[in-house]
C-alpha cells in the first residue's frame, strides 16, 4: 500500500508549550503596565489574547478587514490592543472578569 502525499507521516506537525506562549505574551504585553491606569493582569490579557485571535484566525466569522493571519494579522492586532487598552479606564479588559463575557461597549473599540 503506497503512502499518499496527505499521510501523518509527510504532515508536519508543531507543538507549542502553553507555558512559552504564557510568557511570551506576558514580555509582549508588560511594557504597557506604566500606561495603564488599572492594575495589570496576565489573566485578562489572556482572555483577551484568545478573542482576538478568533477574530484574525477563526473560519466560521468572517475577517475584520485587513486583518488576515497570513498578512501579520496577529502582530497589527496586537499593536491596536496596547494602543486601546490603556484608554479603556474602568472597563480594563474585553472579557468580563466575573461572568466571562465579551464586554460589547470595549470591544468595539477596535473598530474606531
């Protein structure tokens, strides 16, 4: 039986450490702390992380313009989040600490 050019052995597969990814948006994301006029929070920054890569990498909602994964959409996402999370004041983060829910007034701040 021949191997196809789609077999597990011809795919690459890449793993990534949960704990790297952790700190690396930890060293991305701390250097806007002085700005910010809430208390810095990895865990929010996470919860945030994690809606806006749906946003830029998801295939069943359609793209936010210009923001495609192949076209460093991630980076440019990145660069409007710590440019709007510092004026968000009491709102702090897009996902509600509590309930866990996306907060629709600070999230849409992206769009502006």
């Amino acid at each position: 039986m021949a191997h196809s050019s789609s077999s597990l052995e011809s795919i690459n597969f890449y793993l990534l450490h949960l704990c790297l990814m952790r700190e690396y948006l930890d060293l991305e994301f701390r250097d806007i702390e002085p700005t910010l006029p809430f208390e810095y929070n990895l865990e929010h920054v996470i919860d945030d992380f994690v809606l806006l890569a749906v946003f830029v990498g998801n295939d069943f909602l359609p793209n936010l313009p210009d923001l495609h994964i192949h076209e460093n959409g991630v980076e440019k996402l990145f660069e409007v989040y710590k440019k709007v999370l510092p004026g968000l004041g009491k709102h702090r983060y897009f996902i509600c600490e509590v309930l866990f829910y996306l907060n629709y007034n600070t999230a849409r701040r992206l769009y502006q």
